[in-house]
C-alpha cells in the first residue's frame, strides 16, 4: 500500500474510533502524529492514538471491539492497544508516567479532520508528552523535529520546559531547538532551579537531617514546578513540620501533601494539609 493509500485508511480509522467514543459518550483526545497532523504537522504512516482517562480504558476498549475492533496484547502498562483490520490504534492513558486527566482532555480543541470535527490535544501537551517519551533507547529526533517545527506558534514553551524539566533528553531536543533557532534561546539566570532529581535528593536529606523532622522515610518526587511529598510519618504535628520545612527548602515549589499518619491498629489517617 503506498504511503497516500495508508494515511487514508489510518484517517478512516481515527474517524471509526472518534464517532464511536462519541456515540458513547466517553471523553478522549486525538494525540500523536495525527494530532500534529491536524495541527499542521506531516500524517502519519504508522498508527492512530488516542488519549483517554485511566478509569475509562477499559471501557473505551470494550465499545471498540463490540464495534468489530480487535484488542491487541500489550506488555506496557500505560496504555491499550486495538486494531481495526491491521491498522493499530494506541489508547494512551499514563503517557511519561502521568496520568491523563479531565483537565487535560479540556484544554483539547475541536478541529476538523478529514472532513469530521474530532478533539485535538492542546499543542503544548501534545510536546510535553512527545518530549516525555524520549529515553536511552528511544531518543531519534528527526520526526519529533519536524513536529516541534509545526507546532512552534501554537505552543506554551515555558510549560513545556517546566513540565519536561526532569528529562535530560526532553532537555537535549530543547537545546538542539535552540540552536536551529526553532525557538528562541532561553535566558539562563543566576538562580536557575536545581535539576529535579538533585533536588528531590537534597530535600529528602534535609527532612531526615533537620531536628524538627529528623524523617527518613518521606520521599520526595519533582515534577516541574511541584514537589510531592510522601510516605508514613508518626503524628500529625511531625507531619505539619515537615510540609513546613519542605515549604521553606523549596519556596518556588508547590509542595503536595501526600503524607499519612500512623495509627497503631488502626487505618492510616488520610487528611490533608493546605
């Protein structure tokens, strides 16, 4: 089949699987290559993808067969796989480790695609998930070039730096950017943020070293402009002293709650602090 042919049946297919989630009411957006497409990147020769909510995946897979579909096996646990004939279709769910939500989903905008209005991934969370999907194995950034080309007006690239900022690949395709001049040059300052794993590791130490907290089972994540914070502490006053000291290590950071409270026998306490 020539390249023409496959984008064809690859855009009948997207149509199948976007009027089928819709008749169902199931809240999805048009991802990938194609999203690029619709945005004004080049189609895609390979498959169609689709992000979805983590509780719905099940259930956008079960409409999809009974639609004539075919599940495929996957090994990953980030996402679903279906076939209409042999055209493959990805159902993304937990792309780069981070969930798919509804305020995702709602920043997608309607755009027409071949001839039917689908929702379209914001551009800026169609990079940041591009950029997150880039490792030791998977790193060739022709086509994500081409792809960052496209899209260059349409995005928030701040965000995209920020929420990519745990990536040393996502940071490497940033330089390279940079130097094509695809986007413009970001000033570095003299307070630039550590890199996230140093710092989650140097919070973490500060929590077990510091005398108010002296807690060496928190652990510490860094995604972005957040830092989550959890594990078991013994009470709910160390449990307020840590979120204290965190709050006063990373004062640029929006530090998460995510801590329980011990209780001997009993169930751990779930309450959250402000």
């Amino acid at each position: 089949m020539s390249d023409g042919a496959e984008v064809e049946a690859l855009l009948t297919t997207l149509k199948r699987v976007a009027a089928t989630l819709k008749a169902e009411e199931l809240p999805f957006a048009l991802s990938g290559s194609f999203a690029a497409y619709a945005r004004g990147a080049e189609a895609s020769t390979h498959d169609v993808d689709f992000v979805v909510l983590p509780e719905d995946v099940e259930r956008v897979v079960e409409v999809l067969t009974k639609a004539g579909m075919r599940r495929a096996d996957t090994v990953e646990d980030w996402l679903a796989k279906v076939y209409d004939d042999d055209r493959l279709v990805d159902l993304i769910h937990r792309p780069g480790d981070r969930p798919v939500t509804r305020e995702v989903l709602d920043r997608a905008s309607s755009l027409k695609v071949h001839s039917v209005h689908v929702p379209v991934l914001d551009a800026t969370d169609l990079l940041i998930m591009l950029l997150e999907s880039f490792t030791e194995h998977e790193c060739d950034f022709a086509r994500p070039l081409a792809t960052a080309r496209s899209l260059r007006e349409q995005a928030d690239w701040e965000r995209v730096y920020r929420e990519s900022s745990h990536s040393p690949y996502a940071h490497a395709f940033l330089v390279l950017l940079e130097r094509l001049e695809v986007i413009e040059a970001r000033k570095e300052t003299a307070v630039s943020k550590e890199r996230p794993q140093y710092l989650a590791t140097h919070l973490k130490e500060a929590l077990a070293e510091d005398p108010r907290t002296g807690e060496l089972g928190v652990q510490v994540h860094v995604r972005g402009d957040d830092v989550y914070l959890t594990g078991e502490v013994p009470c709910a006053q160390r449990r307020r002293k840590v979120i204290e000291v965190a709050r006063e290590m990373v004062p640029d950071y929006q530090v998460h709650d995510e801590l329980t409270v011990a209780h001997i026998g009993g169930r751990p306490e779930e309450e959250r602090l402000p």
